[in-house]
C-alpha cells in the first residue's frame, strides 16, 4: 500500500489500539482518525492546507500459533476535504492478510481492494478508478543473524479508466542483521508497469 500509494503507514490524528485474548488466541485492533495526507501536510500551521474533515481507518487481526488473520479499511478525502470545494468521490479501501510464521520461515499473502483512492479531490464528477492488488511475500533463516526474503505484487492500479495498465513488482534479497536495531540488506528489485 505504501509502495503504490495507496495509503500511508504514518499520518496525522488520534490512534487507539490494543490487544485482547480470545482464548488461545489474541485479538488485536487500530482504529485511526486521520488527515489522509500522511506528514506531506501538516494541516496544522496556520490552518494552511486543513482538510475540514478526518479520514477513517481500521485493522482487527486474530493470531493463533504462527498465524496472523486481518482485515482493514479506510474511508475518507485523503486531506483534500476543503472548506467551499465540492469533491465528488471519497477513497474506500479494503484490505486482507493471511500470514505464518516460525523461528525459521514467514509466508503470506494480502489482497487489496480500493476506489477513488487517487481521484477522491477530484473536484469534477469524472469516473472513480476501482484498484486491486495481490501481494505473496516470505522469507527464511538460514541463520539467527542471515535471511533470504521476496516478494511480488500485481496491482491494477486504474481498473476502472485503464483496466490493461498492470504493475507488476518483485524483490528477493539476503539480509544480515548483526544487532537487532540494524539490518543490513543485498536486494534485486523489478518493477514494470
């Protein structure tokens, strides 16, 4: 999602989150009002670039022995909610994960799903794209310090306008980790569209 700008993973607002078990198992949710601009505007110094509206966005996951279920979501005028401008669509996004993980291995996958996510300030009533995108991802270790790791996505970013224009992306790498704050990291990265 950050990738493809689909979303940010740091933006400005109120958080709450936590944890619950359920069980054998743990409840985990994130609930955000946000700007939907991420820290590319502030919104906040001298009321310049202030949406007059909050975006909303949610993930709840359940884990169970290794494995992580999640869904999430966002609504909301990606900042771009002035006062005396109309806009004509508003960005929805959905997203689900399924991933496992041990000492010695991590595999997942995600799947997203997002409409007017590009075109929600748009300020005429033009056609909203719909966008969705597959992602499979893993690695393994082959020492507690030395890891190999790829990924691919398939994203279809303007399904609605463009429904040929595909990206696709893959990386695989070995990384070392000597401390457990630093990763160090050999990479191969492809991207077409």
């Amino acid at each position: 999602i950050d990738r493809t700008k689909f979303g940010t993973s740091t933006d400005w607002g109120a958080h709450a989150l936590g944890t619950v078990p359920v069980g054998p198992a743990t409840l985990s949710y994130d609930v955000a009002v946000v700007n939907g601009m991420g820290y590319k505007k502030p919104g906040f110094i001298g009321g310049a670039n202030r949406s007059d509206g909050m975006d909303f966005e949610g993930r709840v996951n359940l884990n169970y022995n290794g494995f992580v279920a999640a869904v999430g979501g966002y609504d909301g005028k990606l900042g771009q909610n002035y006062a005396d401008v109309v806009t004509f669509h508003t960005a929805e996004r959905f997203d689900a994960l399924l991933a496992y993980s041990n000492k010695w291995f991590k595999v997942g996958g995600e799947y997203m799903w997002a409409n007017a996510d590009v075109s929600a300030s748009q300020i005429t009533s033009a056609v909203a794209d719909n966008s969705n995108s597959y992602s499979i991802f893993g690695n393994v270790n082959i020492t507690p310090k030395i890891s190999i790791f790829g990924r691919y996505d398939w994203v279809k970013p303007k399904d609605t306008t463009a429904p040929t224009l595909v990206n696709n992306y893959y990386d695989f790498g070995v990384s070392y980790e000597p401390v457990k704050v630093v990763d160090f990291a050999l990479v191969y990265k492809h991207d077409t569209i």
